[in-house]
C-alpha cells in the first residue's frame, strides 16, 4: 500500500465507499432526497459542475506528495472515467478530476484508495488537505524537514471524530522553508518551523481564510514543542467545532470566531483546551508524533552520475527559471510549470517515470499550480528538460508573470461568473504585442504572482498575489449584466508578514489583461534595484497605480 493512508484507514475507507454506492443507489432510486445525498457525497470529496450529469472528484494529497504509481493510477482512471481530457492540480496541492459521470465514481474511488489515496473530507465541512512545502526535506534554508509532521496531521485527523463534523471547512498548513509556499496566514492554522535550544518546534498562528471576506492568521504561540503538535491542533479543531457558527454558514469560519471572541480570549480558549487535551490524550499523541517522525524514510535517488545527454537550445533559460538548489550537494529539484494547473493523462504518465528514472521516486504538487520532481542529479536536468519537451511541459519562467494561478472559473465550477482559466492566454498576447516586454521578459521581471478568481470566494487565492482579480457582474448602461474583474495589488503572505492585496479598482473583462500588462511593464521601468512588486506598490502609491491602470484600460 502505497501513500499516507494506514491500513486501518484504507479499510475504513472501502467501508465507506461501499456505503457511499447504496446511497447512491437509494438516491437513484428517490430512497433518498437531493439534500441528504449532496451531504454524502461532499464528504468523499464529490462536487456537482455546471454542466448537468457529472462531478468533480477532488482527490486529497496531503503536503502535495504523490508517488509514480499514484500519478500513474490517476492518469488512468482519468483516461477511463471523465469525459475531458486534463485533471486540475488546485490551490492547496490537490488533485481534481472533471467531468466524472456518476456510474464510474465508485470504480474510480476504489482504484485511488488501492495506491493509498483518499478523497474523504476534500470537500464538505471537514479539515481540508493539510497543505505543506513541496521544498520540504531538501530546501537549503529549512529547520528540519516538515514532511513527516504534515503527515501525522493528515493521518491523525482522517478518521478523527469531530472531522466531517465541523460548522465549516478547517484548513491547515505548515511551512519549513523561508518562501511560506504553503500560505500560512490564509489558513485556520499555519505552522512554522523554528529549532530552540536544539529542540524542534513551529511558531503557531490561527484564524486566517479569504474568501469573499479574508482575515489573515493571527499569532498564537511563538513557539510549540514539535511532541505536541496534534495536542495544539486537536485543541484548536475542538474550540471551533464546539464554538464556531453553526446558523449562518457565511460567519461560519473560524476566523470569524476569532473575531467575535477577540485575540486574547481566543487565545485563552485555546490554551486551557491544550491542558484538556495534554491531560486526556497527551502521551497517545506524543507517540503518534514521534512515530511519524521515525517512521518517515527518504527514497533513494537513483545514480547521481548517470549521463544526462544533450542540452537542447532552450535548457539554460529553464535550468534558471524552473530548477531549485537541494541541500543536498549534486542535487536540484525541477519544477514542472503545468499551465494553469492542468494536465493530461499522457502528461501524468510520463512525469511518473521521469521521477522513477531521474528522481527518488517521489513527486509534489504546489500551491501554485505545479508539479516538483526533487532529487535530480545536475547532470541528469538535461535529459530531463528534454524529456518534458517531449510532452510539452518545459515551459520555463516558474513563479513568473507567465505563470499565472487560477480556479477552474466558468470552465466547470457552478459559483464562478468568468471564465478565469482564459486570462493568462490574454495576459500574455498584451505582453507579446508590446516591444518592451517581449522575449526575456518575464525572466527579467523576476517573480511575480498573478493569482485569479472567478468568483468572490477566492479559490484562486487572488487576496495574496502581487496582483490579484476577482470576477463578479456588474450592471451596464443598458440595464444588463457583464462580467468585471475587481484587480487587486501588493499582496502576499509569509510568517507574520502576510497582506491582503489593495483595491486598484473594477474593469471590464476584456481589458483586465491589457490593465495587467501596463502594470508589469510599469514596475519594470520604475521599479529600484532589488525591489519586490510588494514593496513598489507601498512606495508608489495606488494613485499613480491606479492612473496607469486607467490609461491602459481606455486604450484596450
């Protein structure tokens, strides 16, 4: 059995796949209403589309880490069982697959759950997918690896009794690196890892989430022994399942807990639930920690001397913008940028073997889009540049204005009011169409994150990108409806440093991408030496910014 899922844990959950069937079957049947079989099927991760007759099946991979053999079977049971042809790795590491007809669901679950990947709590009001550095166990800068914590979290709280329970979804992450690529401050918890005295630990905050209003995390302990993790977690689960808003599912998030409780009495709620928690359980989660921990193993890479064949005339421009350094000497981790997310099921199969042929066998999802393949041999990266423009992967310029994050919007989702998943094309036919940001642009640029909703409920997290847009309708002259981009800048997140992007204004769809490449070309004439887009917007001004935006906007 391969993945995070236990024994105990996969035959529970074929248990409950089996249930899940006679539900189904009950509610073919009109044994069961609308209502009550849309409650069962969101807890195993099952989402209605737009379109009539088929689901989204959201599948859970805690930390992104995803095995040959789980990428492989997703692949195939993509090819079997959806009628379209790319899966969707989301915003918070997971896998989604579209276009499922109802008859092949059950298949499908129990062909994942057989590698060890569950669906249960992808949806629903459950603790989501326990989101983690993909970097983790080879980021030069990191503490310790983070890995095997995010893992207990995952296991611990599967099964746990309050999960599919609570007045809403529970989002954790937990960070090892200096980059926050697993979003601390927009989650329930965020969880940073500090070394003490030489004793592991994570500083702790709590309270965040966007959506159509974002809170970020608030601090909470500076410092938390890594033995108690899930004593503070589980504390925190059990102060918002027994006080969280239950009537109005709109206040329903813990941050608005937070905020109707205040900071200091939250804060106190939830040590005197620690002490509840330590007295009750303390020593039995303590074991589960450190069990974790000494049962988590790092395959092997394969041979680091292996010939790597010839450079092909783009791979230097990848190696820069797409490659990672390990702190592992000989080693650097290849970042696999998936246009906005989506892949195919060829696409699935061949970074299986790539990560089998050049890796150590182990692959991860990112919060931004991407897949990582860790453990290549430098000497290796050529022939793995070469493989990927085999299957039309090697797109360089990661984490770039190229490299934009987005929601699946009117594509497949039934909330979203534009189509989101078509601003980058767009975004980048401005950029091309202008001298100044054509060839090396991007690469120039440096990082920069554009990040897109197609609805106010901010799945493509666009609070906390460099600029953010977020559609919704707005009414015309005429009396009608036409869908608008609301554009956001200079947002961000990191340990106690996380932003909510400000407000430039409202455009018209059509011209929300000429607007974007006004403002990248701006910063990239304007900008000082070493300037962050965050940091040139707090200097500039959203008046200036605002002015620029404009013009574009009456030229589009």
């Amino acid at each position: 059995m391969e993945g995070s899922v236990t024994l105990t844990q996969s035959l529970a959950d074929f248990a409950e796949i089996d249930q899940y069937g006679r539900d189904l079957e009950a509610f073919r049947n009109l044994q069961i209403d609308a209502d009550r079989f849309t409650a069962i099927r969101l807890q195993m991760g099952c989402y209605g589309q737009r379109q009539e007759g088929v689901n989204m099946l959201r599948l859970k991979l805690p930390g992104g880490r995803i095995t040959p053999a789980q990428l492989r079977t997703i692949g195939d049971v993509l090819e079997t069982h959806s009628q379209h042809e790319t899966a969707h790795v989301t915003t918070r590491q997971d896998i989604q697959i579209h276009w499922v007809p109802v008859d092949g669901i059950i298949d499908l679950y129990e062909r994942l759950l057989a590698v060890g990947i569950t669906t249960r709590g992808a949806c629903a009001d459950s603790v989501r997918n326990v989101t983690a550095c993909p970097y983790a166990g080879t980021a030069p800068d990191e503490p310790f690896d983070v890995a095997p914590y995010c893992l207990a979290i995952h296991d611990y709280f599967l099964f746990n009794p309050l999960n599919l329970t609570l007045p809403r979804k529970f989002k954790i992450a937990i960070e090892g690196c200096a980059h926050d690529c697993a979003q601390g401050p927009v989650n329930d918890i965020g969880l940073y890892a500090k070394v003490r005295d030489g004793a592991r630990g994570f500083s702790l905050f709590a309270g965040g989430g966007l959506g159509a209003q974002p809170f970020l995390a608030k601090p909470i302990r500076d410092f938390i022994p890594a033995e108690d993790l899930l004593v503070w977690c589980e504390a925190i689960v059990r102060i918002q399942h027994r006080f969280g808003e239950r009537k109005n599912r709109n206040k329903a998030r813990m941050k608005y807990l937070v905020q109707k409780m205040g900071l200091e009495k939250f804060r106190a709620a939830i040590e005197a639930e620690v002490e509840r928690v330590a007295a009750e359980r303390g020593a039995e989660l303590r074991s589960e920690v450190a069990e974790a921990v000494a049962t988590h193993r790092v395959p092997p890479a394969v041979d680091a001397r292996q010939p790597g064949g010839e450079a092909l005339p783009d791979f230097a421009h990848w190696k820069r913008t797409n490659t990672r350094p390990q702190k592992q000497p000989g080693h650097r981790a290849a970042v696999v940028l998936l246009p906005l997310g989506d892949i195919t099921s060829d696409q699935m199969r061949a970074l299986a073997r790539l990560a089998r042929s050049y890796g150590n066998g182990t692959l991860r999802t990112t919060n931004d889009q991407n897949v990582v393949l860790p453990w290549i041999a430098e000497g290796a990266l050529p022939a793995v540049h070469a493989a990927l423009v085999a299957i039309d992967l090697a797109n360089p310029d990661v984490s770039t204005i190229n490299d934009v994050v987005s929601c699946p919007g009117m594509d497949y989702c039934s909330l979203a009011i534009t189509r989101s998943m078509g601003m980058a094309e767009r975004i980048r036919a401005h950029l091309l169409a202008h001298p100044d940001s054509r060839d090396g642009f991007a690469e120039r640029l440096g990082p920069f994150a554009i990040k897109i909703s197609g609805c106010p409920n901010s799945c493509g997290q666009h609070h906390v990108g460099d600029i953010g847009l977020t559609g919704h309708l707005a009414k015309t002259g005429d009396g009608g409806e036409r869908p608008f981009y609301s554009i956001l800048v200079g947002g961000g997140v990191g340990e106690g440093a996380g932003r909510i992007g400000k407000r430039l204004g409202r455009f018209a769809e059509e011209d929300a991408s000429a607007v974007i490449a006004a403002l990248a070309r701006f910063y990239d004439r304007e900008r000082r030496q070493g300037e962050t887009f965050r940091a040139f917007v707090d200097r500039i001004g959203e008046k200036r910014l605002g002015a620029v935006a404009a013009e574009a906007s009456a030229g589009a």
